[in-house]
C-alpha cells in the first residue's frame, strides 16, 4: 500500500469504510506529512492537530459500533482562510483579522462534515483574495511545490500547493477570477469552479461583485475526489439569493457529445499545445471536437472588470488599502487600479446588460458544442514578483480572459492537467452549461484517464 498521505480521498474513504485502517492512522499521516514538508511549501498556516484528531476518534468509535460510515468518513481536508471554519479565524490574509475566529462553519464546510470530512488546516491566499500570486503579511508567501522561483497561483494557493504534495487529499478554495483554476495549473492538480448558485453562501456580506461571480469549491488530485467532494457541498443555507437547488446530474445528453476547442489565442505554445494534446484525448474518448473561438471575449473580459470596479468596492468608511496590506499588495493594488480605470473607456451603459446579451451569445455558439475545452491562463506559472511589474500586469487579463469570462457568466469548469513542459505543470479547463458540472468531471476524467498523474511530490 502507498503512504496513506499519497492516497486519493476515495482510496482513504474505502480503506477507512472496510476498517484496513483507521481514521486516527490516516489524519495522523497527513499531520506527519504536513510536519515533514509543510515548511518547504508554507501552504498551510494553522494546523488543526487537536481538533482533527478528536474528529478522527469520534469516526472510529462510530465505525466501531457498526454505523455506516458518511461518504467521506476520516478524510482530511484544508480549507482557505476566508471561508468559516468553526473556532478558527478567517483571515482573508491581512494582519488586522488575525484573531477574527469563526463561531459556526461555513455551510458547504459543515454539509463536508457532516459526511465525515475532517479539516485538518487553514490555507495561505494572498490578502482579501485579490492576487493571481500567493503572498501577504501575516503569513508570508507559499512556493509552488514544482519551482520555488515560480508562483503557485493565487487565490487559492495554499490548497493547490497542499494538495500538491500531499499534505491534504482536498482543499477547499473558492474562485471569483481563476483563483481555484490558475492555482490548479500552476501546482499541478484538479479543481471545480461551480455554477453560480451551486454552493451556497449563507449570509456573506460582501458586495455586489463578489456574490455574483465569485463561487467555492474543491481541489484535489483526481477528478473522481473533486466530484466526491461537490457531491457534499451544495445543500440549501437560508440566506443565499443565488442559491438553486438544481440536481447534480442532469438528463443523458445527446452523442457524440461537441467539445469547442479553443486555441486561437495568441498563447504560449506550451499552452496551446495542452489545449491539444487534451482535444485528442477527448476525441479519442468519442467526443466530437471542433476548434472554434468564442464569441465577444475581449469584450467579456472588459465587462468583468467594469463589474469588478462598479460593484466589487468595499464602502467608502472602510480603512485605505494601505493600512491594513502589505506593501507587495499595494504595489499590486495601484497597478491593477490602473486596468479597472482603463476598462472603464469603453464602459457598458449598464454591463449587467451587455453581460445578458454576452451570455446569449455564448448560448448560441454553444447550441452544437456544449463543452468548452480551453486554457485557463494563456501562459504557464509566471516568476515570482512579475505581477507586480505594472507594464507585465497589463497583459494579465487578456491572459485570464477564458477563465474570467466562467465566473462572468455563472459557468461551471474543471481544470484537470495535461502533464509538464519545461519543468512546469500545464492543465486546461472543461467549461460547461450552467449546473452541468456532471458533464464537465466526466470530460476532465476522459482527459486524465490518458494523462500520467503528476502528484503528489515532494518540493522541488
């Protein structure tokens, strides 16, 4: 048998069901494995020891008495420092909320209770979740675990990197431009950025801009684990205008099934080429693909931004940015401000309804080819430091420009990887209709049945 830390969350919840090992044994080798390696990568800042022990003690003493075991029974998971974890503090990374502890979990991370998943950590992201690079103040910068001069992504970081090298079978991040997928390529692992309305938010005062795009979900090294994992998030929390109560499988559709192949786009030729190296696989796995552009994508892309800047503020009486961030991010801030303004130019009358009309088109280039096959970011892992460079920053959203234009529409996408070039993990992103997030895992695991895993590893 492999290290118990190397085994997929579905291993461990079958291993853990028929009693070969227990919950103990499996949370007590992700808490030696995240002493062993942890430090190389500073993915997980505060460790759950206790409170995860006494949550595998309490499976066992169930399992003992011959109750049927939850669904992800034993199985350790990190969970992003902005999202609630009962007796913890939920940080979004800055100084000043160090000691913001949590009284109740968030609703997806008590339903993941509930079926028996036990959180074993807090994970890095940079402050408020609003970097494509992991860094910050009170916690310090996370290295990908492939090359510690490249980033590991951002917001979701800390999982990506975690799960990356073993010290959690599942992480759970959330994605309002990339951030669960960007990390996923640059780290090497899967993850599922759901519809809008999927996992709900029971109660987040954020603004406008952040409850209609931006969603949680999992990460983890499989297809299969993420789809176990999503499986267990999306009941109803009361609270959560977005949320739908939609089944998570929806009616068999027609075959072959059509696969929009996206690879005009001015990419790195690393990324293209996993663009079409995952377009055969898919083929080969009796999908039916085209290659094809998507309709009014720059334009997509400027209207998330002019709904970023309109709706994403926080109120004027809150502290300047300057006061509570590091000085990397302010740096970060004043440049990306500069994009927003410049987005501004060519501002919509009302671009909620040129998002309306965006989203039309997309349905009628979509009417043949339901899934999307595309990259994530149009370049692989960027150097450390490099978007803090205002004139490279610039690029950057024509860069994300398929990765923002999901959470513009409310979309769902699974980035699953493609191998390595260079050195470096490359991936894609399976982009699918709304609440069709079945077809989109069933997708990815055609593109990872043909694809050698590249995780879990040891730093680099």
């Amino acid at each position: 048998m492999a290290e118990l830390w190397a085994l997929t969350a579905g291993d461990l919840t079958r291993l853990i069901g028929t009693r070969e090992v227990s919950s103990r044994e499996v949370v007590q080798a992700h808490l030696t494995r995240i002493t062993e390696v942890n430090s190389q990568v500073n993915a997980i800042t505060v460790v759950l020891e206790e409170q995860a022990l006494d949550a595998a003690d309490a499976a066992d003493r169930v399992l003992r008495e011959g109750t049927a075991p939850g669904p992800l029974c034993g199985v350790p998971m990190t969970v992003k420092e902005n999202v609630d974890v009962a007796g913890s503090a939920t940080t979004l990374g800055i100084v000043p909320l160090r000691d913001a502890v949590a009284q109740r979990d968030a609703q997806h991370i008590a339903q993941l209770r509930a079926a028996g998943a036990i959180p074993i950590g807090r994970t890095n992201m940079p402050e408020f979740g609003i970097r494509w690079h992991t860094d910050n103040d009170l916690r310090g910068s996370t290295r990908n675990p492939w090359s510690a001069g490249h980033t590991p992504g951002g917001s979701s970081g800390g999982d990506a990197a975690a799960v990356a090298t073993g010290l959690t079978p599942l992480g759970i991040g959330n994605d309002g431009a990339g951030s669960l997928r960007w990390p996923a390529q640059c780290c090497g692992v899967a993850a599922l950025k759901p519809s809008l309305g999927r996992i709900a938010q029971r109660g987040q005062a954020s603004p406008f801009a952040f409850q209609l795009l931006g969603v949680h979900g999992p990460i983890a090294r499989r297809v299969a684990d993420l789809r176990l994992a999503f499986d267990h998030m999306c009941g109803h929390a009361p609270g959560d205008p977005w949320y739908a109560p939609v089944p998570l499988r929806g009616p068999a559709p027609a075959t072959p099934i059509g696969v929009a192949a996206v690879t005009g786009l001015d990419a790195d030729p690393r990324v293209t080429a996993a663009v079409r190296q995952a377009a055969k696989l898919l083929a080969d796995a009796g999908y039916q693909v085209t290659e094809s552009l998507p309709p009014a994508l720059d334009r997509a892309s400027e209207i998330y931004t002019q709904i970023m800047s309109s709706y994403g503020r926080v109120h004027e009486e809150q502290p300047p940015v300057e006061t509570v961030a590091s000085k990397g991010f302010v740096q970060f801030w004043a440049a990306y401000e500069e994009i927003w303004t410049r987005a501004g130019g060519r501002a919509a009358f009302d671009p909620m309804m040129e998002r309306a009309a965006i989203a039309r088109a997309w349905d009628d280039w979509t009417a043949s080819t339901p899934l999307v096959l595309a990259p994530i970011c149009t370049i692989p892992a960027f150097p450390v430091g490099a978007d803090l460079d205002p004139e490279w920053l610039a690029g950057w959203p024509a860069a994300l420009r398929m990765s923002v234009v999901a959470n513009l529409l409310g979309l769902p996408s699974v980035a699953v990887p493609t191998g390595l070039a260079d050195g470096l993990p490359q991936a894609v992103q399976i982009i699918g209709p709304r609440f069709r997030e079945d077809l989109c895992l069933d997708a990815a695991a055609a593109i990872e049945a043909g694809t050698p895993p590249l995780t879990p590893i040891d730093p680099r």
